[in-house]
C-alpha cells in the first residue's frame, strides 16, 4: 500500500494541532516533522518539546526527518519525546551504525536519509540496521521546491538492494511529490510519499490525499 505522510512544515504553524487532526481525518497515514537545526540545513524549526506536545494530539505515527547535526548524542530525546520514525541523516553523522542501533534500542523505527548529492552506496551497510530509508528530493531546508528527477534513479537503485537482499524497509521520498509525479516515484520503487506543500496549499485536503493515493497506486501497479 502506498502510505502519505503529510509534512507539516507547510502547514500553518499558528495552528499545528488542529492541522494535524485535519490531515488526520483527511487519509494520512503517518504525520512527518521537519526538525531543522539551522546548521545542517539553512533553516530553523522545532525540536523534542513541540514534538512532545504534537504527540499528545496526533493519532497516527510521527514520521521525525531530522536534519541537524550533531545529532547521536540528542537521538534520545527526539524518542522519549514521540517519535514513531526517527529518520536522522547519513551525512549528519560520522557512525551511523551506532545510532541507527541506539534508535531501534530505544524502540523507535530507525530511518535513514541521503541528500540529492550523496550516493546510495553510503546506506548500503546499514539497511540491515533500518526500517526506512529516506531519498531526498530536494535540497533539504525548504517546502516548495522542485523534485529533483535524478532520485528516480537513486530510488530504483535502493529498492534493488533492499529486495535482492529480502528486507522489509520502507522507501520513502521526500521533496517535490505533486499528484502529477508520484507515480513516477512509484514505478521506481517508493512507497511511502512525503507531500507538504502539495497537500497544505489546497483547501481541500481529503482530495489531494487521495489523488496522491490513486496516482502512487498506478504507478506501484506499473512497478512489475
Ligand atoms: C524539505 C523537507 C520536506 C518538505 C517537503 O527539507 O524535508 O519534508 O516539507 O516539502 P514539499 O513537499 O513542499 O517539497
Ligand atoms: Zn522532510
């Protein structure tokens, strides 16, 4: 099944709660939050406290995307806060073994993600340690931008190592996905959508979710 996970960064941030029971509703199947450390990405978000009041409202699992670094020695508190996924990056960090192995101990989904600039050989060793892997489509920092169309190739690439070694790894993307290129995605070999600005730029948000849905589940169809 193709899963969304609507990124909140787009949504309004007066009014996380309410947005996040709206999307909710509207067919989400996990909520995913862009922490942003103004370091490793030019941009500053949130941190474990705003997380630790989202999880009190949030029904479905947070899908955590988490582009800071250093980030080992604070992995814990993004957990004990709630997250569901804890998604850090490959390139935020010089032993991804390690934390990657401390995520799954603390009880979180352990994720990993890659900048458009980094190669897929860089995950290879952990996928063993993973529950996702996450393919970055944009240049992380910003919602709004274009889907940069070399990861189509970079998700083919992973979802070969993933099956040829008989993983269960969730293929997520993230950057970009509109109603009118996630089947492409799809075809490739994701299956788990990131959509901020596609799904909070409509006032209809049961609609684009679905549309998401229907189109991600041709291009899956297509996949074989
Ligand atoms: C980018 C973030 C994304 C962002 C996606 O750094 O990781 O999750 O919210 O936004 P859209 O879907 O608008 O590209
Ligand atoms: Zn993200």
């Amino acid at each position: 099944m193709i899963k969304i996970s609507p990124s909140i960064l787009s949504a309004d941030f007066a009014r996380l709660g309410e947005e996040i029971a709206a999307v909710e509703r509207a067919g989400a199947d996990a909520i995913h939050i862009d922490v942003m450390d103004g370091h490793f990405v030019p941009n500053l978000t949130l941190g474990p406290p705003v997380i630790a009041s989202l999880a009190k409202v949030a029904t479905k699992p947070l899908d955590v995307h988490v582009m800071a670094s250093p980030i080992d020695h604070v992995i814990p508190d993004y957990i004990k806060a709630g997250a569901t996924y804890l998604t850090i990056h490959a390139e935020a960090t010089h032993h991804a073994d390690r934390a990657l192995h401390l995520i799954r101990e603390m009880g979180a989904k352990a994720g990993i993600s890659i900048n458009p600039g980094t190669p897929v050989a860089m995950i290879e060793d952990l996928l063993h340690l993973t529950d996702l892997v996450l393919i970055m489509s944009v240049n992380p920092g910003f919602g709004g931008q274009s889907f940069i169309p070399r990861a189509l190739d970079k998700i083919r690439m992973v979802r070969q190592m993933i099956d040829s070694r008989g993983y269960q790894v969730e293929l997520q993307v993230d950057g970009g996905i509109k109603p009118d290129n996630i089947h492409e995605a799809a075809q490739a070999g994701a299956d788990f959508f990131v959509a901020g600005s596609a799904v909070f730029s409509q006032p209809d948000y049961q609609t684009v979710i679905a549309e998401l849905k229907k189109n991600g589940e041709i291009g899956r169809a297509a996949r074989r």
